[in-house]
C-alpha cells in the first residue's frame, strides 16, 4: 500500500467514524423528543397512547382534586379546550388555579394524560415561551404592562 493509499484509508475510516457517531446521536435524541401541545391542538393531532408529549397551557380553576398521598388531578386548559391530568409526585410550591404550567408525560389508554413531571411558573414576570405563545395566538394570555 503506498503512502497516498493508507493517507486516503484513514481519512475514509475518520469519516465513517464520524458519520455513525452523528447518525447515533440523531437517534438517541428523536427518541428522547417530546413535542408540545396546547389542549385544542390535541383535537386535530395525532398523538398515540403512550407516545411522550408536553402539554401546556393554564390550570383550569376549580379543577384540582387531590387525591391520596401525592397524586393530583387536574384541568390543563386553554379556554377552547381542556385535558384532563393525573399526577403522582410532590408538586411546584407555585402550582395552582389559574398559572401557567407545563405537563411531560403520555395519554393513557382512557385519554387522561399522565404526566411525570409538572413545571409551574417561575414567577410573576415568567410564562414559559411555549405556553405563552400559544395563550397569546388564542387571545387568553397578556402580558402585564410592567413587563
């Protein structure tokens, strides 16, 4: 093999070392990809059972029943459509009736979505962007004007 040979051979080695490394980690992360939903998106979706989501928007009022020990059932809405979510796990000391929040988890065979983990509002100021945005295209959510 000449010199220009095992050059040629290394470098195609290099680049198919680099190839399958991009190609794993592209898989490794469409596998971890949540997307996010606003209730009233749900409708026109095609979202399986068991298929992880994001569903955000406002807690519902009057819709917080706790149940025994730490599961929690709850409304996420909004206020064209709204969903109903199980949750087992201590919740954000800011969750309540009304804030926005952010729910990852997956429907149940009974469309009652289980989330796994609960993401409330960091504070006055904060909404997040997701569920800002799609508050904001419904004409639900304004911003204050200190903001």
């Amino acid at each position: 093999m000449t010199r220009k040979q095992k050059r040629l051979s290394v470098i195609v080695a290099g680049l198919a070392f680099l190839g399958a490394a991009t190609g794993l980690t592209f898989y490794a992360l469409g596998q971890k990809a949540s997307y996010f939903y606003m209730p009233a998106e749900l409708a026109t979706a095609t979202v399986q059972p068991g298929q992880r989501i994001r569903l955000g928007g406002l807690v519902e009022k009057g819709t917080i029943v706790r149940g025994e020990g730490t599961s929690v059932v709850f409304f996420v809405t909004d206020e064209q459509k709204s969903v109903k979510v199980t949750y087992t796990g201590i919740l954000p000391d800011l969750f309540r009736e009304g804030q926005g929040v952010i729910t990852e988890g997956a429907f149940g065979p009974d469309h009652v979505f289980i989330a796994d983990s609960v993401l409330a509002k960091h504070d006055e100021r904060y909404m997040p962007k997701e569920v800002a945005d799609g508050l904001k295209a419904r004409g639900v959510w304004e911003q204050s004007k200190s903001e």
